[in-house]
C-alpha cells in the first residue's frame, strides 16, 4: 500500500515538474522568437528612418489581437502622438586620409549632426590643450574650414577638476554657436555607443574607435553626412488590455518599449535586441499568458515608442492615459530583459518594500533567478512618468551576460535570454499576489 501510494505522488510530482519545464521552455521558445523578429532587419532599428517603429507597432498589435487583448483607444490598438527627430537616411561616408571608415563599426555620427559633405583639412587638438577655461575658443581662431580632431583617450595624470573642464570645454566645440570651425572629430578609446536626438546643432560631429589609428597622422577628411530633422513625427504606442475576473476597475500594468535607435545611414541599422525587444519580448509573453488566464484584476499592456529619445511615449501616455491613472495597482515596466546570469534589479524596489519583499520570498520559494537586486528611484525608463505622478511602480531589467548596448552588436543571435523563462514564471506569481 505504502509503496504503490509513494509511486503514485513520486509520479505525480514527476509530471507537475515537467509541465512546470515545458511552460518555461515554451515561453522561452516564444521570446527567442520575438526578439528575432523585432531585431531583424525587417524593422530597421525600430526608429524613425523607413518607419522602423511603426512597422514594429504592427507586429505588435497582431500579437495583442491573437492573444485575445482588446483595444483601448476607441476600437485602435494605437495612441499616436509628435516628437521631432534627427535622422540619417541617405549619404554617410567618412575617410580620413583615404582610408574608409566603417559605420558602427569604426565611428558614429554625432545624433544632434547636420548634413555635411566635402574634403576638409584636419587639425589636431589635445584634451591638455583643452584643460583651460576660454581653450575652447582658442583653438578655434584659424579654423573656419577646417575639421579639428580632438585626441580624447583620457591621461591618468589628469586631475578630476582638469578633466571636468575638458568635458566643459569639448562640449562647447560640439554646440557652441559663436565658434566658426566645420566640424569636430573625436577620437576615443571607448566603447562606440549611439542615441537619438529632437534637435540639429551648429556642426557636424563624429566619434571615432578604430584600432591602430593614430590621430597625429591624420590631415585630410572626406566625408558626406545626409542628415534630415523631422519636425513632427508621428510614433504611437500600442495598448491593449484583458479585463479582470473579479476587481475589473482596478488595473495592473505591464510596460515596455519597443522603439530602438533605427538607422545611421542606408544599410546601418542599430537591432536593440536586448535594448528593448527583449523586454517587449517579455510583455508580450505575460499578454499571451494572461490572454487565456485573465487574472483577478484588469490588465493592461503598453508597447511604448519614443522611449530612446527621452520617455516621450510614455509622456504622451500619462498626459492623454486611456486608463485611470488613480485605479493603477501597480505598474510593472520591462527593459532589457535578455540576459540574467546575475539575476534582475528592481528600480524602485527601496520605494516600494512591501512588493519587493514579495518578490524576493517568492524568487527564494521557487529557485527561479539567481538574484534579485534592490534599487532605489532612478528616471531612467518608462516607469517614472507614471511614478511621478504616484503610480506605484518598478522597473526591472536583467544583469550580467553580454555588454552590447546602444551599438550594432546588440543582436538577436548573440543574445542568450538566459533566464528568460524563469523571469517569466517569477513576474507572472508575482502578478498573481498581487
């Protein structure tokens, strides 16, 4: 009897662990398959070049509709709104002394650049020469036509009040209007890592990260930029919700962006596979789930836009919401959620204790990550417009694993999603608690 009882629950034990296992690695299935997609070139960087992001707003409101969301904004999935943007569509070519630069790879345009084309001389500065108030101006004296290339690979000797007013200083080259040379040219021994940016400056300016470069020996630029301000562009988020089983007027939140970088010239694009289709990867898994599991409380999914250029989707959202800001239980904001090999962080979790208590215990119950980091406020995604009008609110991204950021190696294929799956089962207890 005693054996025959013990089979029985070591089987039945047996078969929950394995539909537990086949859950997770279904979800892990559909998030590789998100994040493939919205990285792909198809979308072009989620941008505003080819309308990357507005494609990508698409493919979103498919999966809402095929996972049983309803539309909230009267019948649309989507809530438009207007930013400005600098782009770069066309022309980008940058040589120096005839050696061809590599897009991405060997430099960056400067976001805020204007168009520029031409064959310029170089003259080169140093960050020493850089190192006085007033420099900046110096420098620029005899230099109207000229192209200066700062040498910015930081000197151990300098102090932190020197390097303070280079940084003043190299600023001002960047944006200062009263100063009358072409442009600047940045040499550095850092990462390459890109933006987007609402305005166009006074001057070109490209960042640069070649191995073996040497800026002493560089004399002559040639160079073609087409760059293009769009004054009013259109983005839009996508919104959907599950209505909830028993408590319908109040609401629980989940948040991502899905606008990335997008293009720097024709064929470059920036995938932001981590930065954010991870996280919209995410979202999207928890709106699959909870299409067909709805929970006690309504649901409701933001893909925001905009995010990249300084929260301006989810500004939209909070100064038009489709939803009551007040009947918000919580709001749960996804960004980078693509690696994981030590554990998640949660921004707001010192703001909020009580949940993130919660998600510690539960995180320690089930062995599910790691590690899971507190935090303190930061206004760093898309949760602080809902937080700075008292929404209660986390944002949780992952840690560890890759560094690709902003840069065009943050790509689908080299992207692990190490911790995709139990993520996802933590986040989805979690929501149930609540």
């Amino acid at each position: 009897m005693f054996n025959t009882l013990f089979k029985q629950v070591t089987i039945v034990a047996f078969l929950s662990l394995s539909s537990v296992l086949s859950s997770t690695a279904q979800v892990a299935d559909y998030g590789h398959k998100m994040v493939k997609k919205l990285a792909s070139a198809k979308y072009k960087g989620r941008g505003y070049v080819k309308d990357g992001a507005k494609k990508a707003s698409v493919m979103i409101a498919e999966e809402f509709e095929k996972h049983g969301l309803v539309p909230l904004n009267k019948g649309s999935w989507f809530q438009d709104f207007t930013l400005s943007v600098n782009t770069f569509p066309a022309a980008l070519s940058v040589k120096l002394d005839h050696t061809k630069l590599k897009p991405g790879v060997d430099y960056l345009v400067g976001a805020s650049s204007p168009s520029v084309k031409g064959t310029f001389k170089v003259l080169r500065i140093t960050r020493t020469q850089l190192r006085n108030a007033g420099a900046a101006a110096k420098l620029t004296l005899n230099a109207k036509d000229t192209f200066l290339l700062l040498d910015n690979k930081v000197r151990a000797e300098e102090s932190a009040e020197e390097r303070a007013q280079i940084k003043e200083n190299t600023e001002r080259l960047q944006y200062d209007e009263s100063l009358s040379f072409k442009g600047l040219l940045i040499c550095t021994d850092e990462k390459l890592t890109w933006t987007t940016e609402t305005f166009q400056s006074i001057r070109p300016v490209i960042i640069i990260n070649k191995k073996d470069l040497r800026p002493e020996n560089i004399h002559q630029l040639e160079i073609d930029v087409d760059a293009k301000l769009i004054a009013a562009y259109q983005p839009r988020n996508v919104v959907g919700m599950v209505k909830g089983t028993e408590v319908p007027d109040s609401t629980l939140v989940i948040t991502a962006h899905y606008d990335h970088l997008g293009m720097m010239g024709k064929k470059v694009y920036f995938p932001g596979a981590n930065d954010n289709a991870s996280g919209t990867a995410l979202m999207l898994s928890m709106a699959k789930y909870y299409g067909s599991h709805p929970g006690k409380y309504t649901m409701v999914f933001i893909a925001f836009s905009g995010e990249e250029i300084g929260l301006l989707g989810s500004q939209a959202f909070v100064e038009q919401p489709l939803i009551d800001l007040k009947k918000i239980k919580f709001l749960t904001n996804f960004d980078m959620a693509g690696t994981g090999e030590e554990g998640i962080r949660v921004v707001n979790g010192s703001i909020f204790r009580n949940r993130f208590d919660q998600l510690v215990q539960l995180n320690t119950r089930y062995q599910l990550l790691p590690k899971v980091d507190i935090r303190g406020e930061a206004c760093n995604s898309d949760h602080c417009r809902f937080y700075q009008r008292g929404v209660p609110s986390f944002f949780i991204y992952t840690q560890g694993g890759i560094k690709a950021y902003h840069d065009v190696y943050d790509r689908a294929k080299t992207l692990p999603l190490t911790v995709f799956g139990n993520y996802f089962t933590l986040m989805q207890k979690f929501f149930d608690q609540i």
